[in-house]
C-alpha cells in the first residue's frame, strides 16, 4: 500500500461535555481527493483546525510526510508542506494578488518583509509569484486588488499563496461556498487538476462538486467517521443516506 501523505489516528477533541471529534481516524494519500462530508456540526471544521495545528487534540496522533505534528504550532505545519484555504478568506484584501502571492514566496524563503518598495521590484520573486498565479488562471488579474476578485478568484488565489509556500497537501475548507453554478463548475475543474501537484482533503456541501471529484469519501457525524470509501459505496450506504445524503444519493 501507498504509505499516506497525512495520516490521523483516533483524534479526540472535547469542548466541556461536547466531544467535537470523537476517535476520528483517515488518511490522505498521494494523488487523491478526499472528501470529509457531514452535516452541520459534525465537527468537520474542528477536525480541520486540530488537523493545520490551530486546535491542539485532546488525545491521538497527526502524520504528515512520515512526522508526528502534533506538537507543532501552524506555522511550523505549512512549512513542512501543510497548505491550507480557510471557508473566511485569509488573503490580504488591499494587496493586489500578485502582491499576496509574493509574501508567500518570502515566506517560503525565510526572508523579511520589512523593505516593501524594493521587494517589488525584485524580479525574481516577481517571476516566482506570476508562475504561481499563472498555475491557478489569474495572470490577466494579478495586480487588482484580492478584495476586487470574485469569490471564486479569492479561493484560487490562496491556492497560488499554498503552492508558492511549496504545499506537499491541501486542506481545503469549502471551497465551493458562496459560488454560483458556474463558479462552482470552474473550481471544479481547477481542484481536479491540482490533485497532481498534491492530494487534497476536501471539506465540501456541494454533493455535485464531491461526486465528481473524489476518489475517497469519509462521512463524520457527532464527530465520528461512519463510513469512509468510494463515491459508489458511500451512495449506496444505507447508513449514510439516513444519516445525511438523503436525495443526494
């Protein structure tokens, strides 16, 4: 078996008597979506937050790259390759994109922020964050302001600011939210190309857009994971459709 990009064993988070994740165990293998569906409050944002290191776990382990993260903070977790995208935007909106884009690459390389004016004539970092926005479709739109770009633009541009960091995985917080059917089928499109640069875990509601992208799919409930396979089991779950399919079967 393919040894897991990100792997989460029996994760436990309690807020007082409310356990958010009871025991959650997956994984996240090279070249994959997989999706973490559920209903409202199954704990799916929490997993995420324990996950990226903003939520320490009560007990159980987090993997990534073969390293025990459990005890690293957020910052420590992206530079190992851990990139995310948040349901909130979490772009600087008064910087252009290409501008944002360009503070991850320095991030990237250790560098400091403090010379803004000269950095931007910096050619290389120029290049680097253009090759980067170029990845995700949004040359033509590199220097208007993010607070000016779609919603479906924003998302594509955190995405250029994770793969400028060097993400060796994605955790992607519903993407899809906000966006129209269009938007929605673009995106779409988009994260299916970059399941090649780096697997995904994908937290998503729009049923269409995880159907047609995923190779896994683990449904939480209560903060436990009651089934995790294929696009076809999980349709035919009975346990699932009770519990949150429904018609979406």
């Amino acid at each position: 078996m393919v040894e897991p990009v990100l792997q989460i064993s029996n994760l436990v988070k309690n807020f007082g008597a409310l356990r958010a994740t009871d025991g959650v165990t997956l994984d996240l293998r090279p070249g994959e979506i997989h999706a973490l569906i559920g209903p409202n409050g199954a704990g799916k944002s929490t997993l995420i937050h324990q996950i990226c290191g903003t939520l320490r776990q009560d007990s159980g382990t987090v993997r990534f790259a073969g390293q025990d993260i459990g005890s690293l903070g957020v910052a420590q977790r992206a530079r190992l390759g851990l990139g995310r995208t948040f349901q909130v935007s979490s772009i600087a909106p008064d910087f252009s994109g290409l501008r944002n884009v360009m503070l991850a690459v320095q991030a990237k390389q250790g560098s400091s922020f403090r010379f803004f004016k000269p950095v931007m004539r910096d050619r290389s970092l120029i290049d680097t964050a253009m090759a980067m926005l170029e990845r995700v479709g949004l040359t033509a739109r590199a220097r208007i302001p993010a607070a000016e770009l779609s919603h479906g633009e924003r998302r594509q541009l955190e995405i250029a600011m994770a793969l400028a960091l060097g993400s060796k995985a994605f955790l992607l917080d519903e993407p899809m939210a906000g966006m129209g059917p269009e938007g929605s089928k673009s995106l779409t499109h988009f994260l299916d190309t970059l399941r090649h640069e780096a697997p995904i875990l994908l937290v998503e509601h729009d049923m269409d857009a995880v159907f047609a992208l995923a190779d896994r799919i683990s449904v939480l409930v209560y903060g436990r994971v009651i089934a995790t396979g294929t696009v076809e089991e999980i349709r035919r779950d009975p346990t699932v459709r009770t519990a949150y399919l429904g018609d979406h079967a």
